[in-house]
C-alpha cells in the first residue's frame, strides 16, 4: 500500500528532516532534476520512509542516478 505526499511529508515534518522536506519542494517546483546517492544508504535512516521518500521524488520527475560506494 502506498502512502500519499501528504503522509510523507508528515513523517519527515515529525521527525524533524526539513532538508528532505525542501529537497521534495525543490522537486515540486522544477529545480530539481536528479539526485545522486549511494543506494546502499538512501537519503534517510529509515528503510519504508527512505523507500516512500525516494518514489515521491521520482513521481516528481526527478532522476535518481545511484553511485558506488567508491565514488
């Protein structure tokens, strides 16, 4: 089951992760375009929420490009 932006941005509002709320805004609003991590580690602590957070932003139209751990 799929959560909605909303929930999202609830949780991320929670627990206090304003740098991912403004990443998803950044995205909202076009300036974001794509985003490179390290897959192994996403973006967040939390497996679900990363997982949520990162198809939200692809819905968005950003593209996320994964790197290695050696880059």
């Amino acid at each position: 089951m799929s959560v909605t932006k909303e929930e999202v941005l609830n949780a991320l509002n929670e627990q206090g992760l304003e740098d991912i709320i403004e990443l998803i805004e950044d995205a909202e609003e076009g300036y974001l375009e794509e985003l490179e991590l390290v897959e192994s580690l996403g973006l967040l602590y939390d497996r679900e929420l990363n997982k949520e957070v990162l198809e939200l932003l692809e819905s968005l139209g950003v593209k996320l490009i994964y790197v290695t751990d050696e880059e």
